[in-house]
C-alpha cells in the first residue's frame, strides 16, 4: 500500500495557531495559572517575561502537549486539543529548547541531532546523516557531530539543541516544527554567547517561513533582540502586553518595575 500524507494547514494562514482560553493550572495548593487567555498567530515571535515562578515555562509545557491543565480550553489551529500530545495526532509540530539543551550525554552530537529520524524515520542512516550535518552547518557547528556533549561549552550545547529542534521527519510531515518553544535559551551565557544565540533564533526563524516561536527569557537584551511581541506574567496571571518597543514607553507598574529593577512596587520579592 502506498504512503500518503494527510494535507497540511496553510502554514502563513491569518487563524490562530494556538489560543488558550480560561488556562488555569495547579499543584495541590499552588496555583501556577489563574485564568489565561493567550492567542498566538503564524510567524509571531513572542516573548513570555515576569519574575520567577509565575508561570511561563508551565505554559510553555501546556502549548507543547507535555502538560495538561487544570482547567481550560486549548485549540490548535481551530481545533481544541483534548489530553496530552502523545494521547492522539496534534495539528502542530513543536521543536523544544530546554534551559539546560537536554541532550544524551552518551550519545554522539550528530545522533543527538538525528535521534527523531533514527526512531522514527524510514530514512538511510546515509540520508540522515546528511540532514544532521545540514542542520549542524545551520547553527554555525559543521564539524563537531563526532563530539559528545561533555566536550562542547554550554554555548555550542545550546545551538546542538537548536538543530536537534528543528529535524522533521520526511515520512510525517506534520511533525515538521511549525512553533519552536525556548525556555530560557541564554541563561548562563556570557554576553557573547548570548548575542549568536539571539541571533541563531531570528535567523532560524526568518529562514522558516511562517513558523512561530515562544520564548522564556529574564535577559533583556534576548527581549528585545528576539521578540516582536511581550507578554509580562505575574503571580499566574498575564499583567500586560504588547509591542517590544512599547516596553520604553508604557505606563504599566510592572514593565515599569521589572525594567528598571526598582524594589519598590506591585512586584513583591521574598527576602
């Protein structure tokens, strides 16, 4: 029987790519998200700031389909999601960035990279080396495929992450990335190393067509080199957002506070 592929959304389409409505998630007693509304479109380029523990890598969890939520609706690309990605097919291909790149530490770079088609694909093992090394050379790493990740700085570990984000499997393309998720891609890099990440993230981006991204940062200046659009959480609820370059000119007290690192306001930190 031949292989056929089901036909895939318009990726540039002008509906919605995911909408939360009323997201609301829970711990026992902890309470990480009151009552979100979010709507992400193709092509944005968003970032999710505020204070720690507030709720952005949760929701950055719950988009993926890693975590359902307490209460609430989510629909992919007008259709509402019920139970976590592997419970059924997903309408949305998600490439994941972790805070810590995540990658097997006693596998080589380029089966890290390759790990996806290897379990997945009906793909030569020549064929998926030669889409590793492609997408090595996209990150700017074309030689370090035979290296372990122990042998890399955490700079280089990060855009291995990135690659290994973007593979797709050719024999399913709906599980090609049409949104990269980031959680905190440039914590603990020096301003160097932030700066190519920053730039490995637009480029990756704009080299995509309409795909979209998410990312979870506290650094301002990955804020406002790789968002067009912020929202600003605290204590589970979304307090503002908007524009980047409104971020200098609003009156809002908590873009005002977290901007200028001023004790003093409605962002209380425990001493």
């Amino acid at each position: 029987m031949p292989y056929s592929v089901s036909p895939q959304p318009d990726p540039c389409s002008d509906n919605p790519l995911i909408e939360l409505r009323g997201i609301s998630m829970q711990f026992g007693r902890n309470r990480v998200l009151n009552n979100i509304d979010f709507t992400l479109y193709p092509g944005e380029a968003v970032a999710i700031i505020g204070p720690s523990g507030t709720g952005k890598s949760t929701i950055l969890r719950i988009i993926a389909g890693l975590l359902a939520p307490s209460a609430g609706e989510i629909y992919v690309r007008g259709e509402r999601r019920l139970g976590l990605i592997e419970d059924g097919p997903d309408r949305l291909g998600v490439g994941m960035v972790f805070q810590q790149a995540a990658l097997f530490d006693s596998l080589t770079v380029s089966e890290n990279v390759g790990f996806l088609l290897y379990q997945h694909s009906r793909l030569s093992n020549r064929a998926i080396r030669e889409r590793v090394q492609e997408a090595l050379a996209m990150v700017g790493l074309p030689d370090v495929g035979d290296l372990y990740p122990a042998e890399l700085s955490g700079g280089m570990r990060k855009r291995v992450s990135f690659a290994r984000a973007v593979m797709s499997n050719p024999d399913d393309l709906s599980e090609r990335p049409s949104l990269l998720l980031y959680d905190e891609p440039t914590a603990g890099l020096d301003p160097i190393a932030s700066t190519v990440i920053e730039d490995l993230i637009r480029d990756i981006h704009q080299g995509r067509g309409c795909s979209s991204y998410l990312i979870v940062t506290h650094q301002e200046s990955t804020i406002r080199r790789t968002a067009d659009r912020v929202v600003f959480m605290h204590q589970g609820q979304i307090q503002w957002t908007g524009p980047v370059d409104e971020i200098d000119h609003t009156d809002n007290p908590f873009i005002r506070q977290f901007f200028s690192a001023q004790v003093q306001g409605p962002i209380h930190v425990a001493g």
